[in-house]
C-alpha cells in the first residue's frame, strides 16, 4: 500500500473493520444483511485500489465512482442493521467511518470529474 494515500489507508482499514464485524454478525447469526454488508464493503478497498493503477483520468474516476457507490451501499446495510435492531452491536463507529469515506470519495470523484 502506498504510504501518505489517506483514501488507501482508510478504505482499507474499513475493511478490515467490516471484515471483523462479519464475524460478529455471523456469531449473533445474521446471515444475509451481513452477507451483503461483506460484499458491498468489501468492495470500496478494491475499487480504490484498482483506482491507483488506472489507465487514464477518465478510468481513475470511473473506480473511484464505483468505490463512492459501493460506500453509499455499505453506508444502508449499516443503517438497516443499526435501526432494525436485530443484533445487539453498536454501530455508531461503523456510520462514522462511513460516513468519513463517503466524504472522502466524493470529494476525489468531483475533483477527478472537473479536470477530465
């Protein structure tokens, strides 16, 4: 991982989070929100990463909209999850985290978008 990229970092530490909050889902055996919350969370790191080696500007903005996309997924399973109550957890942590990657992303697109 390149050192001093913020959106590497992060996306990739949010994975990790989510990956151990996975386990814990499947342990409170929530099966199929926590599935989707695998995938959809999963998949920002690999977007952003992807995003690193792009062919051009237009192919950086592209991964990095899908990253945007897949956080704004992760960002509903995560409310469902908090709000439906089905498992005891708090996952204020997680919103917050989201919610910072969302920012992040959104920023980066935007910027991208503009000198496109």
């Amino acid at each position: 991982m390149k050192k001093g990229n913020i959106i590497l970092e992060k996306s990739f530490n949010f994975v990790l989070q989510i990956i151990e909050l996975y386990k814990q889902l499947i342990t409170e055996k929530e099966f199929v929100l926590s599935k989707q919350l695998l995938r959809s969370g999963t998949s920002i790191g690999a977007n952003v990463e992807e995003a690193t080696a792009a062919m051009s500007k237009k192919d950086f903005t592209a991964k990095m909209s899908i990253a945007s996309k897949e956080a704004r997924e992760t960002r509903y399973w995560l409310r469902l999850l908090d709000k439906s109550k089905i498992v005891n957890i708090d996952f204020n942590t997680y919103l917050n985290d989201i919610e910072q990657l969302i920012n992040i992303l959104t920023a980066i697109v935007k910027t991208s978008q503009e000198k496109c």
